[in-house]
C-alpha cells in the first residue's frame, strides 16, 4: 500500500481524550503524533462541558481537609452502576484522576476544589474546577496551547477520518479526508478519541429507544464512526443502552440550571403540583428518567435567594440566567400563579423533607426536561485502553478512550455520576499515551507532522 505520510501515533478526534493522549505521547521528542479533529467549528463535549474533573486523593482536597481516596473514588462509581466487569477500568481510571488534575494545575491551569458542588452518589466532595468557572472551553484551550507548543505534534483541523487500515488483522493506519482529498496515513498505533454516537439518530433509535424523544444537548460531530470501523475488525460493544442524561435541560431554553440546586433546597414540582421525589437523592442523569415518567415530561425546578447565591456563579447558572430562562416570584400567590396551583397546594408541595431548610420568598423557578448530552456504551477496552476482540484479545495498533469506548456508567444511564465523563476521556487519554511512550517507535520509515 502506498502511504501519503507516516507517523508515529493517529489520534481520532481532538477533544479531552485525544489531546490529552498526544499531550503524553508527545512527550518523548523522537515520537511524532498527528491528531485528526473533524472540526473544531462544531466543538467537542468537553468543551461544551461544565470543566469539572472527579478525582479522589488530591492535594487541593488534602488542603481543604477532605479524606478521599482513588479507591473510594471507584467504589462509589461501582456503587451506582454495579458494573463489577468494568471494576479494573474504573481503577485504574481513578487511579491516574488525581495526578491529572494536579498535573493541569501544574501547566498553569487554576484549579480549585469545587466545595460548593455536592453530587449524589459521591461520598466525598471531589469534583475540581477552574476558578473562574468559565467550564469545559477554557481547559480544552488550555490544553491544545500546550499541544501547539510541541515541535513532535500536530493538531491537524477539518480532517475527519473515513476508515481505519489493516493488514492481518492489526491496525497499520487511519484514511482522513482533508482538503477535498483522501489521504492514507501509516501509524505504529491509532487511537480512536472520537466521542459517542448520540448525534446519529438512527444509532440512538436502535440502542437507546427507552428515551424516547429527549432534548439533545451535545455536539453535532458525536456519530459512532469508530464503531462500524473497529466493528469490522472484530470489536466488541457493551452498555450501548446508556447515556449521559440530564434533568436539569431548561425547556424551550435548552440551558440547564446546576446540579447543586437540590443540595441548597430546590425542589421539583409536577404539572399537578406534586413533589414527586426526594431530589438530592438523583444526580442529573438518573433524574432524567423520573422527569421522562412526569406529566408533559417536565416539572417545575423552584429554589430561593440563598440556593441563588450559592449556585448562581456556576457555567450553568450563568447560561440560564443570561438566557432568560429562569422566572422570578415574590410571593408565594406569584410561585402559585406560575404553577398553575392554588397558594396552599403550593404551599405543601415546598413543605421541605425531614432534616431540610424550608424555601423563602422570593422564589425562582425553570420549568425543566429530560436530555441526552452523550452516549455510555461503547467499545471493549482494556485498562491500559486497548480495543479488545471478542475472545477478549486486543486489535493489534488500536486504542480507544473517551466515548468511543464503554463508559462508567454501567447497563443504564442511571448509573452515571457527575464527572464520569471527563474521567473516562482524560483519564484513558493520560494512561494510552503513557504507555504508548513506553513502546519503542516504529523504525520503519521516515516520519513527518501531517
């Protein structure tokens, strides 16, 4: 076969995975690494993302006097999906999430522990964010400078990849379209960082129809192309009925109000005026089913000026509230007026729950829906993110990490907590490009930037 270039690592997909896979890959001078992104024009989900990273055992924790570990970390992931098959990856994930974080912080990065950031699920405070919280955009730039500054790098736009190359079985290249024409690019390894497939409506239709019909929140370039390719060289697929939902979708917005809202008081009230669920015992994505089984398939999200002030600095809160998305009511007649309820039913429907805070006037209120933002099932991998086949053997040359391979959330969307996501592709990106540094380059050839 004839090659157009030659490089040492492909990466397929320039998001959280695959720039944190080359960042650690470029890292050995003698190695040159190519990132193929589709487009950057249509963004990546973790840009779109709130930025927060879950990690368990850091020294910003350490500092705030917060006990947690990587094993606790995992144990909690465990705990919400019951995906005790998935336990090695999930360890070893949590085991590099905390001197990723601190390795960001390192580069220049500002990274605080988010203390005003309950989830459900976690029994630690131990998602981290930028101190501006200014979300995902801000680490993604951050990140690809510091990919632009390695002379071994290249971070190559607008070049979507149409195929992967085999020989025998194990991966030699990757095809990517760049300037109206077809080029073959010859890897040592490629690693498949290109998101999930909840863009692609017919995917969606056929391993996730129990969603029905959700607002969809993430980018428009999450297709599943790396399934049908490493489908045809014998990979595996698991949990493709899961995805990374919201409740928190603003409807007619398409904003969402922040997940720590139920944690500072918020409650949620039906189109009948019923408080229908102990809100601080969902995250965001299993809220989402419960919201899907509501009447008109949303509910009323009502808080006062002390979860405000606590929430209101946060990317989604920002969004929203810029947005127009979020009412405001003086008086408990004005909540109950907005509801559609009389003011005693409205009354009982905030009676707070046992060991709560009781709501004040004034109130806010964003009437909310269900949302799908990513996909969870994915390809088999090992913990070091090899693609595996279905005798459980690796794909000679091929890694995935990020969405294209199975997340954490277990068989269902309610099994995925805050932070999973980025866990999954920066975490995965970290350990491929460690190990691929510790593999000898390719000889064969010269090799070129892209």
């Amino acid at each position: 076969m004839t090659w157009d270039t030659e490089v040492d690592v492909a990466v397929i997909g320039g998001g959280a995975c695959g720039v944190m896979t080359a960042l650690r890959a470029a890292r050995d001078p003698g190695r040159v690494v190519a990132v193929f992104e589709k487009s950057t024009r249509e963004g990546c989900n973790a840009a779109i993302s709130s930025g927060s990273l879950a990690a368990g055992g850091t020294r910003f924790q350490a500092a705030a006097g917060i006990d947690d570990s990587p094993q606790r970390h995992a144990g909690d992931i465990l705990r919400a999906s019951g995906d005790e098959e998935w336990r090695p990856v999930v360890e070893a994930l949590c085991e590099a999430a905390p001197r990723i974080v601190e390795w960001i912080a390192d580069t220049g990065y500002p990274i605080e522990i988010g203390t005003d950031m309950p989830r459900a699920g976690m029994t630690a405070l131990r998602l981290h964010t930028d101190t501006g919280r200014l979300g995902g955009a801000r680490l993604m730039r951050h990140l690809r400078a510091l990919l632009d500054a390695h002379d071994n790098a290249a971070f190559v736009d607008e070049a979507p990849a149409v195929d992967l190359v085999s020989d025998g079985g194990a991966v030699t290249g990757v095809v990517v379209a760049q300037n109206g024409a077809l080029q073959r690019v010859r890897a040592g390894a490629v690693v498949l960082a290109t998101d999930g497939f909840a863009a692609d409506q017919a995917l969606v239709k056929r391993y996730l129809p129990h969603l029905g019909t959700p607002f969809y929140g993430g980018v428009s370039t999450s297709t599943g192309d790396a399934l049908a390719w490493a489908g045809r060289l014998g990979a595996q697929v698991r949990n493709m009925g899961a995805g990374l939902r919201s409740g928190l979708v603003v409807v007619d917005h398409g904003t969402r109000v922040s997940p720590a809202l139920p944690f500072n008081g918020a409650v949620l009230v039906n189109l009948h005026g019923e408080r229908f669920v102990d809100e601080e015992s969902k995250g965001y994505s299993s809220m989402a089913g419960v919201l899907q089984r509501q009447p008109g398939e949303r509910a009323a999200m009502i808080w006062d000026a002390t979860a405000m002030a606590a929430t209101r600095e946060s990317e989604m809160m920002r969004e929203s509230l810029a947005a127009g998305a979020v009412r405001d009511c003086a008086t408990l007649d004005d909540l109950a007026a907005a509801l559609g309820r009389t003011a005693d039913e409205t009354g009982r429907a905030l009676a707070p729950l046992p060991g709560r805070r009781r709501l004040t006037a004034p109130y806010h209120l964003a009437w909310v829906t269900h949302g799908l933002l990513t996909t969870q099932g994915g390809l088999v991998i090992d913990p070091s993110g090899r693609v595996l086949d279905g005798t459980g053997e690796p794909v000679p040359g091929l890694y995935a990490g990020g969405g294209a391979a199975c997340g954490l959330a277990g068989p269902h969307s309610d099994g995925y907590l805050s932070g999973n996501g980025l866990l999954s592709a920066f975490g995965m990106g970290w350990i491929i490009g460690n190990g691929l540094t510790e593999r000898p380059a390719d000889p064969g050839g010269p090799r070129r930037r892209p």
